[in-house]
C-alpha cells in the first residue's frame, strides 16, 4: 500500500512539475515573439539602428532562457533557432531588408513551432500529427 502512495505522489509532483515546465517554455516564446515583431516592424520601416538594438535584446533573452528550455525541448529547434538570431544580427548590422526578414520570419515560425508543441493537447500527447490515424489502418 505504502508503494502505491509513493508512486501516485511521484506521478503527481511530476506533472506539476511539467505544467511549469510547458508554461514557461509558453511564456518565454511569447517573449520572444514579442521583441521578434516589434523588430520586423522597424526592418520594414528600415530603422535599422533600433533594429539591431533589438536583434541583441533578442540574442540576450534567448541565450538567458535557453539553458532552462534545453531540459524540456529537443535540442536540435534549439540550435537552429540560436544560429538563426545570430546570423539576424549581422544582417541587421549589414542593413540587408532581405535577409533580415526571410531569418526573422524563419525564427518566428520555429517560436511558434515549438510553442505548440508544448500545448498539452491530444495530438500532442499520442502524436496524431505525426501518425494520422487514417494511415495506421489503411491497407495500401
């Protein structure tokens, strides 16, 4: 008996656990995001000083945040994402509008990626979005 309520209090702390988890990994994008379009914003008005300020706010909440997201995410959206902002830091010092954008829309696009991926969800959990249901019992 005592095993059991051991086990369902592990169980427990865990999920509560993995709620914070997901939520600050939430939060964290949202940030991201935030700064993220406030900077295209000023690419498209080509206010590039205020831009490349806002390319290293960027690269400072993503390098503050990360080693706490690598514990729960895959690593691989990690880097990819870092490379991106780096390489945004240079074109906005460069002043290249397309560049600028195409790696701007490419980082917002993987914030939202992985934003989603932390939603507890159905999908999420037994990997409908991967797996179609349709496609398991199909006999072609």
């Amino acid at each position: 008996m005592r095993n059991i309520v051991v086990t369902i209090i592990i169980f427990l702390v865990m999920c509560f656990c993995l709620f914070f988890a997901s939520q600050y990994i939430i939060l964290t994008s949202d940030k991201l995001l935030d700064v993220a379009n406030k900077m295209e914003s000023n690419i498209v008005d080509e206010n590039w000083d205020n831009a490349y300020i806002l390319s290293f706010e960027l690269l400072d909440i993503y390098e503050g945040h990360v080693k706490h997201m690598t514990i729960f995410i895959n690593h691989a959206n990690v880097d990819v994402i870092y490379s991106e902002v780096i390489k945004l830091t240079q074109y906005c010092k460069e002043e290249d509008k397309t560049e600028s954008l195409a790696t701007l829309h490419l980082i917002k696009t993987l914030l939202q990626e992985m934003k989603q991926l932390e939603k507890v969800s159905i999908s999420n959990i037994f990997f409908i979005k991967y797996f179609p249901i349709t496609n398991l019992f199909s006999t072609n």
